[in-house]
C-alpha cells in the first residue's frame, strides 16, 4: 500500500486538511505519486497520522473535485493520469431555437432572474461606517484621487484575499480596478495587439465577454463543451491568440474544469504564445469541498491573465471588478492607459478598502455562502419535489444559478407559461454564439435574490404552469 508521511503543523493558520490536501496534489503532480496509484484508505491515513477520518475525507473529496484522483467502486480513490484529458461524451444537439419571452407583464410574485443579490442580510450599516469613514478620514486626497490603477490600499487588500482564497501570488502593481466585468475585458482586449484578432470562447458562454470582444474587432470563435469543460483538443487544433474561459464555474452549465484540461490549456498558451482570459465571477459560492483554486495559480509561464469581480460577492451596484495582469502586460498597459483616468468611483474604491481590512469582508462572504447553500438546497429539492421525473437539472455543485431542462418543451412556451404565471425565468439562446444552437428546452434559474419561501412558491407555479394537463 502506497504511505507517505507529511509534516502537518497543527499551529498552522493554514487548516490541516488543506496542507494533507496541498501535499498529496504536489506528490501527484511531480510524479512521485503515479497514475493509476490508490491513495491510502481514510481510516489508515487517519490513524497514521494522527488526525481525524473527516479531515483526510476533506483532503481527498478536495482532490477529487479538482481531477486528481477518483474514487472508484470496491478500490478506493485513485490516481488520474495528469496529462491526458479525460474523454467524456459530448452533450446532446440542440433541436430548435428558442424565442425570447414577450409582452411581460406587471403581475410577477416570483423573478429566478440570475445577477441578484440577497439584499436582506447586506451589512447596509457597516457599509455606510466604511463610506462615512472613507469620505471623512482624507476627504482632499479622496475627492481629489485619481490613481490611474486603482486605490492602493485596496490593491493591497486584494492581493491578500487572493492568496489566501485563490491560491493566487500577485503583487498590487499588477491589480487594475475596472467599473465593472465589462470595462474590464474591454481593457484586456485592447493590451493584445496581436494582428491575427482572433479569441475562442466557450460555447455557450458569458455573451456580455462576447460583445465586448466584437465590438473591439475581434473574431470570436465558438470551442464546444464537453462534460468536463471546454474542447482543449477542439482549441489546440484552432488558431486562435487568446481564450476566455470560466474554469472554476463554467456560465452557464456549470461544470468545474478538471486538473488535466488546466494543464492543457496552460500547455496551449505556452506553445503558441496566446493568453487564457480567466474569469473567476463566482468562485466564492461553491457548495461541495472548498473553492478550487484559479487557473492563474498554477501559471507558472505567466500567460494568464485574471478577472474577479465583486458583484456576486458583495454588491453589484459598486460597479467594481479587477484585473490581475501577467507582469510582462505591465509595461504595456502603462504605456496604453497613461491617459486614461480611473473608472471606478475613488469613494467606493476607499470604502470597499476599509471593509476588508477590517475583516468585514471576509465574514460577510462566509455568511452568504451559508445563506446561498440553503437556498440552493431549497430550490433543488423543491424542483424534484414538484417536477421529478419531467426535468434535468444542470451546474448543481456551485454559484447563483440553476439551468433547468424540461423535457419535450421549447424555452419560449415555457417562458410564456411562467410568465402568464407570474412567475419569470429565461431562456439561454443568447448564450450560444449561434441561437440556432441552443439548447431548445433550457432555461436558467437565478435565486441569489429570493428568499427560500418564494423559491418554494414560485416552484410551485411553474408546476402548475408546466404540467397542469399531467404532461
């Protein structure tokens, strides 16, 4: 039986199950732990180690969810190979475009719109301290800012936060504060003068990057998704200077990019001088293991460039995101930007600064991941409650967000239904790069905004709505 013995310190800050963790992907990953190897039973480890059974059951689900390893009936949790992706099926075509929902009306007693925050449990008080203290502490150098990257102290901040939740080493110099996801890619796209303008994009996929990458010039082409993720062998075989992607929480199905597809894209970028757009919008909100740390983590070639937001996390409305850049974009951004005045709000920017230093931030994130994982919890077991066997549901392990396909019905009537209802959801058509693509029985559930009560009500109407007749 494969043993290994790792020094784990107890007085760490760092949680022991995150060192066992850390230790066995580095032994995985240098290849002293091969493919194919069965990782010690969790009752062994733990008496080996001296350690409870669920801290090795956290290390080992940790690994399991980013791709290292799989459990396997009657043999335990082994191994996976590291360079080859794992080959999955494709998902099933699509059968007919789906209409956008029309004549809306005013009697709605439930919206799944996906972007909404739970405005109830926002720390409103702490937020006016910080913006009080923010306008009072330095009001000359506040109203007079105009830091061309961002507030510094917040830059600080970031970077901290960053290494700790996303396992990401980065200076300040190398964070740009954005008004937003948006007027972030748009500053991205213009740093990559490459003459061949061309970028992939996983289909379907954020179809507000894709916009802002066409509105630029850019040629956007479609790589299809497998179960795991995005077509890397599809992508290695197309010409393309750079690629979004949303690795940790794919928008909008859902799944989490495996170790080997990292590893695959990370080797693409190498090979043929390209750039990997990560977009990390929701990491926070994952709901079984912790967050799985962001591809720029494991760059070690410096060809990722990162985009956070602060939108699902903490308020949509402080407009505030941020780019991480690889250092050799440094110097170019300077160049290009040297004019360009900051677009962020330097008042937000202070007060978002004295929020997290003074730990608010980071208790506020612990809060709303409870308090998302119950309404998640709560609109899953209402759906199979209500629908059982007439629907699929999609992306169940994380973010904001549910799809839902309900089968052997369009998109379009199932809006128009719910919405006679008075219940809206939506269509996913315009998160394909071809509506004539799209899914045709998709629609996506956003609850971040409602409470658990409402999500069971408005389950419920889509029931009566969707299957009235006993379809």
């Amino acid at each position: 039986m494969l043993e290994f013995t790792p020094l784990l310190v107890k007085t760490n800050r760092i949680p022991i199950y995150v060192q066992l963790y850390q230790y066995i992907r580095k032994k995985i990953e240098d290849g002293d732990i091969p493919e194919g190897a069965l990782l010690p039973s969790i009752r062994y480890l733990s008496e080996h180690l001296h350690i409870s059974k669920n801290t090795v059951e956290n290390a080992y689900q940790q690994l399991a969810a980013e791709g290292y390893a799989e459990s396997k009936p009657r043999s335990g949790l082994v191994v996976l190979p590291l360079e080859q992706p794992v080959a999955l099926p494709s998902f099933r075509k699509p059968e007919q475009m789906p209409k956008p929902a029309e004549n809306e009306k005013d009697n709605i007693i439930c919206d799944f719109r996906y972007g909404d925050i739970d405005a109830e449990s926002f720390p409103l008080q702490t937020w006016k301290r910080c913006l009080n203290k923010a306008l009072t502490d330095d009001p000359e150098q506040l109203l007079l800012s105009n830091q061309g990257k961002g507030d510094i102290g917040l830059r600080t901040e970031l970077s901290g936060h960053l290494f700790q939740a996303r396992g990401l080493q980065c200076s300040p110099e190398q964070i740009i504060i954005c008004s937003g996801t948006q007027n972030a890619l748009s500053l991205m796209i213009q740093l990559l003068s490459f003459k061949d303008r061309t970028i992939a994009m996983e289909n379907p996929g954020y179809a507000g990057a894709r916009s802002v990458f066409i509105n630029h010039g850019w040629n956007v082409k479609p790589i299809r998704l497998e179960q795991d993720g995005i077509d890397t062998l599809q992508l290695q075989q197309m010409k393309a200077k750079a690629v979004y992607i949303t690795p940790s929480h794919q928008f909008p199905y859902g799944m989490v990019l495996p170790i080997q597809k990292r590893l695959s894209l990370l080797e693409w970028a190498d090979q043929h001088d390209s750039y990997i757009i990560e977009d990390d919008y929701d990491s926070e909100f994952r709901y079984q293991g912790q967050p799985i740390p962001s591809l720029k983590a494991l760059d070690a070639k410096d060809n990722v460039i990162y985009l956070g937001t602060f939108s699902k996390s903490f308020l949509p409305s402080a407009r505030l995101s941020y780019i991480v850049l690889p250092q050799r974009l440094l110097e170019v951004y300077v160049r290009k930007f040297i004019h360009y005045s900051q677009s962020a709000s330097p008042m937000i920017q202070k007060a978002l600064y004295l929020f997290m230093k003074e730990g608010y931030f980071k208790s506020h994130v612990r809060k709303m991941r409870k308090i998302y994982q119950k309404k998640h919890q709560t609109l899953i077991q209402a759906l199979h409650k209500q629908m059982g066997g007439h629907i699929e549901i999609i992306g169940q392990k994380a973010g904001l967000h549910l799809l839902v396909n309900v089968k052997d019905r369009s998109a379009a009537e199932l809006v128009d239904k719910a919405q006679a209802a008075g219940v809206r959801v939506y269509d996913t058509s315009s998160y394909w790069i071809s509506r004539e693509e799209a899914e045709s029985s998709l629609v996506i559930l956003g609850f971040g905004g409602l409470s658990e009560e409402k999500i069971e009500e408005g389950i419920s109407l889509l029931r009566g709505a969707w299957f009235a007749s006993g379809q």
